[in-house]
C-alpha cells in the first residue's frame, strides 16, 4: 500500500524507474534521428546534380528523336534500360558496393517480375514516343496529371481507401492540368493520348508491383537488377515486330555509330538518375526528392520557353501553377501515411521516357 501510495504522489521506485527509463529508450528508438548538416549538404548536392542529369536526359532524349532524326522511342528507351540491366548488375554481383539479398528463382521471376517488366516498358515506350508530338514545356504539365491517374488505380485495387483531403487535392490537379492543356496553342490529340496511356501503364505497373512483390524489400539498385532486364525483353520484342524493320531502311544504326558518346549517354544517365536518386534519398530524405523533382520540372519548362522557343500561354501557366499546388498537397498528405512495407518501387519515370 505504502509503495502503491508512493507512485501516486510521483514517487518512483528503483523498479518503476527502470520502467520508465525503457519506455524512454524504445520511444527513442522509434525517432528518427536527426539528420546531421554535414550529411544534408552532401545529399542537397548530390540532389542539384541529379537535378542537372535528369533535366540533361529529358533534354536529350527531345532531341534524339525529334532533331536529331531517331524517331525510334522503343529502340531509345532499350538503350536505357539495357545499360541500367548491366550497371546495376555489376553494382550488385561484381563491385558488390549494393549487397544483394533476395534469391530470385526462375517461376518467380517469370509469374512476378516478367508481368511488371512488360508494364515498366509500355510506359517507357509512350513516354518517349510523346517526345514526337508535344513540347518539352507541355510534357512537363502533364506530368503533373500522374497522382490523380495513380490515386484511381490503387482505389480500384483496393490498397487504399480513397479520403476528401486526397480528393481535394487531386482535384486540383486534374483542373490545373484541364487548364493547361485548354491553353496549348499546339495541341495533338495523339500528343495527350499517348502521355495519358504512359501514366496509366506506369499506374499499373506501382499496383501490380505492391501486389506481386507483397513483403518484398528490394534495394532500388538490386530491383533494378531484376526489372531492367525483363523491361529490355519487352522492348526487344516491340522493336523487333514495329521498328526494326524501319530503322533499318532509315539508318537508324548508323546515327548511332556516328554519335555513339551521345547515344551512350542517354542509356547512361537513365541509370544515373535512379543511382542519384537512391543516394538523395539516403543523405536527405524521400521529401528531399519530391521537393526537388518538382522544381526541376518547373525549370524544365522555363528550359523549353526560353532556350527552345516554345509558347505558353498564360492559362496553361495559371494552370499548371494550380497543379503544382494540388501536386504538392497530394505528397504532403501521402507522406503523413505510414510507409506500405510491402511496396518496392524502381523509378523509372526520368530514367529513360522522359
């Protein structure tokens, strides 16, 4: 009674003290630690330069195929993700500096990894065949579009349950980016089409990964390892039914024995995006990167009407200034949600389609 008397009037025993002080320690545990200056500058570096070579490829790959005469998106984004297969192979099996965990078997990788792989391509084939009939400026507006087209996908599949602060927010991207195309002065219908079909593919292609790699955790430079290759088996077979043929009669193979530096480099910084991205992340933080994808996109647009010439009207401006708004309000609400264990992303959307 004397002990119970005690912990009521704010008395501790040796005993309740020890309590108390584990309790302490495991509430702890549960922060996340602070990230130290040092650390923050680096991955704010490491950001600006992933900034640089992501703008670099959206950039490039605009002008391979509408300048530079390789019209070929199929072939363009095999490049890219043939290059990110073998570098992040080497990265896990040969240099070992990302430790590869998981052994895949044969039935897993065909029944899971294939179907994925399949998904993963058709949205980097649209991606870039949109390179053909929109401006960089536009494309970029569009992107914009791609969390109201992901929310319907993961409502439909049941992963989430849909909220009126989610479908405010998407609602004002879906308006913001009505506006903006209402305001392109060239709009192609196959143009939006064909960017509409990438982002419901790359939809697609995050629910079926939560779905059928459920439990899984990848590092995203060995899920790579697994995804590149099986996106580079679609591709091979897309271009072998709708563009080899082409490219042959155009030379298409000898653009690329001219340029081979510049070629190289597409595939290459495909890879280096995602490797940057992961680092950003590491040194950072996942809002870190959002924050700044979002603001590269936006420099890429100004990029496309000052250095390209493109036109933007002011309501496509005021448009695309309401979905910026809606887009940031959309990350800020998904990043109050506790993390899905089971989700295993690769990104793939400035690796090698935009």
């Amino acid at each position: 009674m004397r002990s119970k008397s005690r912990e009521l009037s704010g008395e501790f025993s040796p005993k309740t003290m020890s309590h108390a002080l584990s309790e302490a320690r495991a509430e702890a545990a549960l922060e996340p630690p602070p990230t130290p200056p040092l650390k923050m500058l680096v991955g704010l570096g490491m950001g600006i330069i992933w900034m640089a070579i992501s703008s670099g490829l959206i950039l490039l790959n605009k002008h391979l195929l509408a300048t530079d005469g390789f019209h070929f998106p199929m072939a363009l984004s095999g490049l890219g993700m043939a290059f990110s297969g073998v570098a992040s192979y080497f990265c896990c099996r040969v240099l070992k500096v990302v430790e590869a965990k998981k052994v895949v078997t044969w039935h897993f990788y065909f029944t899971k990894i294939m179907p994925i792989g399949f998904f993963m391509a058709a949205t980097l084939h649209f991606g870039n065949l949109v390179y053909l009939h929109l401006t960089v400026a536009f494309i970029q507006m569009l992107k914009a579009f791609t969390p109201v087209i992901t929310m319907l996908a993961v409502f439909i599949a049941g992963l989430e349950t849909p909220s009126w602060r989610l479908g405010g927010s998407v609602g004002a991207i879906a308006i913001g980016t009505a506006a903006a195309s209402f305001g392109e002065i060239n709009l192609s219908i196959a143009g939006v089409t064909y960017m509409m079909l990438s982002e419901c593919f790359e939809a697609t292609r995050l629910v079926m990964t939560q779905i059928l790699l459920v439990g899984l955790k990848f590092h995203p430079i060995e899920g790579l390892m697994y995804l590149a290759p099986a996106c580079t088996i679609w591709l091979a077979a897309g271009v072998a039914v709708l563009e080899l043929r082409t490219m042959i009669d155009e030379g298409a193979f000898a653009l690329i024995a001219r340029r081979p530096a510049t070629y190289g480099a597409a595939a290459a910084m495909g890879f280096g995006v995602n490797a940057l991205a992961y680092i950003v992340i590491q040194t950072a933080s996942s809002l870190t990167l959002k924050v700044l994808g979002t603001a590269k996109n936006a420099i890429v647009v100004w990029i496309g009407i000052v250095f390209l010439s493109e036109k933007v009207t002011w309501l496509q401006g005021g448009g695309y200034a309401l979905s910026l708004l809606g887009f940031g309000y959309y990350n800020y609400i998904k990043l109050q949600k506790p993390a899905n264990s089971g989700y295993v992303k690769v990104a793939t959307s400035d690796s090698s389609k935009r």
